[in-house]
C-alpha cells in the first residue's frame, strides 16, 4: 500500500496540484484549460459568464444601472455578503454547513455595538470583542461537530435558533442599537480619498508583480514546472486593468445633484473585502492550514491517516468562519446604521451560502477557493440591486436567488459527477 503524505491527500482541486501540471506555452496553457473544463473542472467560470449575462441585461434594462453612483452602492451592499461567503467556504471545504453564520455576524456586532454605546469603548476594542465573540461561537460549533460528531446541520441549527435569543437579550424586543462611530459607521457611507485609492491600487499591483515574478525566478532558477512568462504577464496586467479601472470609476463625481458637494473616491469597504480576499487567498494556497483543509475536505480519513489532526483543522475552520462572520456583521450594521433582533436573521446566510456555491465552491467538499466567494457576492448583489431599480415585485427577486443558486448547485453536482467518470 503506497504511503500518502498530508501534502498529497485530497489536493486535486488546489493550486498546488495545478501546479504540478503547468504547461509550458500559452497553448498548452489553453488545451490544458479546455480539457479541465471537459472532465468537469469549470472553477469560477460559470459564476464570472453569469455575471457578464446580468450587467449586460441590467444596464439594457436599466439606464442608471450602469451609472458611477450605482456601482458604487452595488459595491457595498455585496460587502457583507462577499466577506460571510469568505467564512463558509472555509467551512463548505470540509464538507460542512454552519447555518448559525448569520446569527453570529448579528451577535458580534451586537457586541460591538454596545461596547460602544453603553460602554464607551473606542470602536478598535468593540471589534476586537465582536471578534472574540465569533470566534467563541465557532469554536462551541467546531468541537461540539469535531469532537462530539454532532452534525453540523444539527449543531448550526441549535445556535441559529439560540443566537435569535441572546440577540433579544442584549438589545430588547424592538429595540436597535444605533452604530454611530464614525470609523465603523464610515465603512459603509465613507470612500477613500481620491489620491490613496491610486496609491493603494498601484501598491497592490506591484506586490503581486513582485512576488509572481519571484516565484517563478525561483522556479526557473530550479528548473521547475512553471506557466510561460506571457501567461504570467497576462495575470500581472490584468490585475492592474481591474483595480486602477475600479480606482479610476469610483474617483469620478457621483453626487446626485451637481450643486451638492463632491462625492468620490472608493468606498471603505472594498480595502475591507480586498484585504479579506488576500489573506485567505494566501492562507488557502500557501499554507499548510490550507493544504489540510483541502486534504479534510477531500478525504477525512485518508487525511487522517497521513498524519493530518482532523479534528483540529475542523474546529479551527468553524472558529476562523464564526470570525469572518463577525466582520460581516459589522459591515451589515455600518450599512444599515444600528443593530437590531433579526440582524443576521432573514436572507442572510442564503445568500451567504449562495454566493459561495455560485462562485465555485463545492458542497461536497474539498474544492473552493477565497476568490469564489467574493465572484458569488457579486452575482447575488447585482441580481438584488439590478431587480431593485426595475421596481419589480420582491417575489421576483427570491425566484431568480433561488433559480440561480439551484443552477449553480446542478453545475456542482454534475461537474462532481463528470469528474469522478473520468477519474479525477
């Protein structure tokens, strides 16, 4: 019997194992990708055409969807969702479900706000404590899942239906706290000076240069498998075509009345998903936390066997999600200004669990990436604020969700099946 290594278990779906594959032209690039996406591993590109299908009937639909000052408001209310989505995919990646996600947001920054409010804390120690208090949650969810083997259907449902008794605890029946601090608050309803979003743009594009470039100095240097340098120079380029291009939109006035004070600049909440999006892409690809989640996720017991501590990658992936949810908590609460009893309740997970699905993420485990949740984010965003502007009926909105959602799970399920027929 051939000895796995935990590096090995379970990867077919990550970066790593890709890289093993690279080829070495920008042909073989193109027939490589054409054969992943015959057996089966379409990745993001469904969710990324889908969202190319709905700008182009929106903005035909819809004359202000297109307009600076709608993209900008499209932005921030995927914020929350795309942030929520980040914390499930940690979670659907071993194949589980956290249905307490929303409620924990709500719960954190319940914390949050009250630490403010009623406590006068400054608001860096308020998210510290909403912080703690998701990962406390995810921790509870985590063990009670790892260690006990409750199902996490099970062990999320109690928490979603107890965190609606803690939220009217802390705040009242009826009641709401308000989010008046000017950074939290600013999240939603402040942009980043006009000059800074060019700065930060431009210092992003030439990190990822550097350290792309360096990776693959160092794998010539080593004679490794690597992309063609074309390949490498498309991404870098790409990069910077999106973020200066996104920059250069939201620094153009977008005040509804040209009398009315200049309104430009990106909104706060994009650095907030931008840095999310870095960090757990990183964490994903680059680390061995990653590399045993995908390992967890594509085989438990195999994992186990190499060595992997499985119930730890659990708990850990259940606290870091309870986490993730606080921040979306928060940047729900900065959007809406206050906290009240069903913060976190309603659509909120749905949606969350939506965009991950949509973006790419497996249900079954064992395939997803940062990166699908934010896609997915924007998909979900962009069929609730496109469907707003047509003023159609709010039942219209949650058939085309769910529509969608169910054909992004039908594309899970038969990619799944085509790619066990060809054995992958």
């Amino acid at each position: 019997m051939t000895t796995q290594t935990p590096d090995s278990v379970g990867l077919a779906d990550s970066d790593f194992a890709r890289d093993a594959r690279q080829a070495s032209s920008l042909g073989d690039v193109v027939r490589d990708y054409r054969d992943r996406l015959r057996g089966g591993d379409m990745g993001a590109l469904p969710a990324v055409a889908g969202l190319v299908v709905l700008f182009a009937v929106f903005s035909f639909a819809s004359g202000d969807f297109l307009t600076v000052r709608n993209m900008a408001n499209l932005i921030v209310q995927a914020g929350a969702i795309c942030v929520l989505a980040m914390g499930l995919v940690l979670v659907l990646l071993l194949g589980e479900i956290d249905l307490a996600a929303g409620y924990t947001g709500g719960t954190s920054a319940a914390v949050a706000a009250l630490a403010i409010v009623d406590h006068g804390q400054p608001w860096y120690v308020a998210v510290i404590a909403a912080l703690a208090t998701g990962g406390v949650i995810g921790l509870l969810i985590g063990s009670l899942n790892s260690y006990l083997g409750i199902p996490s259907f099970v062990v999320s449902l109690a928490f979603f239906l107890a965190l609606q008794g803690v939220l009217l605890k802390l705040i009242g029946d009826g009641g709401s706290v308000p989010v008046q601090d000017e950074v939290l608050r600013g999240l939603a309803i402040k942009n980043v000076p006009p000059m800074w979003g060019w700065i930060g743009a431009g210092v992003v594009v030439a990190l990822y240069a550097a350290l792309t470039l360096n990776r693959y100095r160092v794998q010539a240097a080593r004679d490794l498998q690597r992309p063609p340098v074309a390949l490498v120079v498309m991404r870098i380029v790409g990069l910077a075509v999106l973020l200066l291009g996104l920059v250069g939109l939201m620094n153009q006035n977008r005040a509804a009345n040209p009398n009315l004070p200049v309104l430009h600049g990106v909104p706060w909440t994009v650095p907030v998903v931008g840095f999310l999006l870095i960090l757990w892409t990183f964490v994903l690809d680059r680390t061995a936390f990653g590399r045993f989640l995908y390992a967890v996720g594509g085989n438990a017991e195999a994992a186990r066997r190499a060595g992997i501590n499985v119930q730890r990658i659990k708990v850990l992936a259940f606290v870091f999600a309870g986490m993730m949810a606080a921040i979306a908590g928060i940047l729900q609460a900065s959007f809406t200004g206050s906290v009240y009893p069903g913060s976190g309740g309603g659509n909120t997970l749905l949606y969350a669990v939506g965009a991950a699905v949509i973006g790419g993420t497996s249900l079954f485990g064992g395939k997803g990436k940062a990166r699908d949740a934010v896609i997915g984010g924007v998909v979900i965003a962009t069929i609730a604020n496109g469907l707003g502007l047509l003023s159609n009926a709010s039942y219209i909105n949650y058939l085309v969700t769910g529509g969608v959602l169910l054909l992004a799970a039908s594309v899970d399920a038969i990619t799944r099946r085509r790619r066990s027929a060809a054995g992958v």
